[in-house]
C-alpha cells in the first residue's frame, strides 16, 4: 500500500538535502577572504613588495595579470590559484614560491630563480623562461607546452616527464628525455 503524503514527505526532504547541499556555507566566503584577502583583486604591490616576506599577506587567488614584478623579491609568497598571465617576472626571486594552479601563460620569466617553487597545475603554455632557475622546483602537471625552456637550469627529466610538454616546448640546448 502507497502512501502519497509520505511519499510527498520523502521527496521534499531529499530535494531540501540537495539544495542545501548546493548552496556555499554562510561564512565560506569569509573564511576564503581571510585566507585569500586579494581574490580575484588587485593587491596594493607598492606595500606588499615592501613589508619584510614574514608580514605579507596572501596572494592567493590575486588578480596580477600583466604586472611588471622584474626582479621583485618575493621568496616564499603564496600565489597559488592568482592569475598572472603576461605578467614580466624577468630576474624575480621565487625560491620556494607556492605557485600551484596558477596561470602564468605567457608570463616573462627570463632568469628568474625558481628554487624549489611550487608549480603543480601551473599553467605556464607560451611562457619564456631563458636562464631561469628550476632547482628541485615541483612541475607535476604544469603546462609546458610551447614555452621556452632555453638555457634552462636545474631541469631533469623527471620534473619534464611529471609536466604536460609537446613538441613546442622549447628544450634545454642537448636534453632530452624519453
């Protein structure tokens, strides 16, 4: 024997369940601010480059597309998940950076040093990084493909063989891994 009103019952409460479970927790978008202070903005980078890496905030999830950080310290930084695609970051120091799941396609990273950055997911497609420092940086599943890897230092073909390479990424002179 059916019994509709509690049929009706049961598909309310499973349709509620769905919905709540759709719907983002009140307070998830304040903790994400207090963990990502500058997503999907524009940081002040005049204060933030010039406060001591200990009292920088979080960069994560920031809005740096085309920004000229040439040569800028930023050591240790939290970029992941920012977006700085086309950004000039020639002769920057990004040791240990946590750059993973950003999108830096077509950035100029020309002799930057990248010791020991974080690049997993990264997406570096059409990126020029001649002479840049690539010492024990993390390449699983960046997107190499059609950057410029020339004169590339610190690069072994593990890091290549973990990342997402064709035949436009632009090896090292004499690499080549199989």
């Amino acid at each position: 024997m059916e019994y509709p009103a509690a049929s009706a019952r049961a598909t309310t409460v499973v349709s509620l369940f769905f919905l709540f479970a759709l719907l983002p927790w009140p307070g998830s978008a304040a903790a994400e601010e207090a963990t990502c202070p500058f997503a999907e903005k524009r940081p002040p980078l005049a204060e933030v480059l010039n406060a001591s890496p200990s009292q920088r905030p979080s960069l994560c999830k920031a809005n740096l597309a085309g920004t000229n950080l040439a040569g800028a310290d930023l050591t240790g930084a939290n970029l992941t998940g920012a977006t700085l695609k086309g950004s000039n970051l020639a002769r920057a120091r990004l040791n240990r950076i946590r750059l993973a799941g950003s999108n830096l396609a077509g950035s100029n990273l020309a002799q930057a040093d990248l010791t020991g950055a974080d690049l997993a997911g990264a997406d570096l497609s059409g990126a020029n990084l001649p002479g840049a420092k690539l010492n024990d940086a993390n390449l699983s599943n960046a997107d190499l493909r059609a950057a410029n890897l020339t004169s590339v230092t610190g690069l072994v073909c593990d890091q290549l063989r973990a990342a997402k390479t064709d035949r436009t990424t632009v090896l090292p002179d004499g690499m080549k891994c199989n």
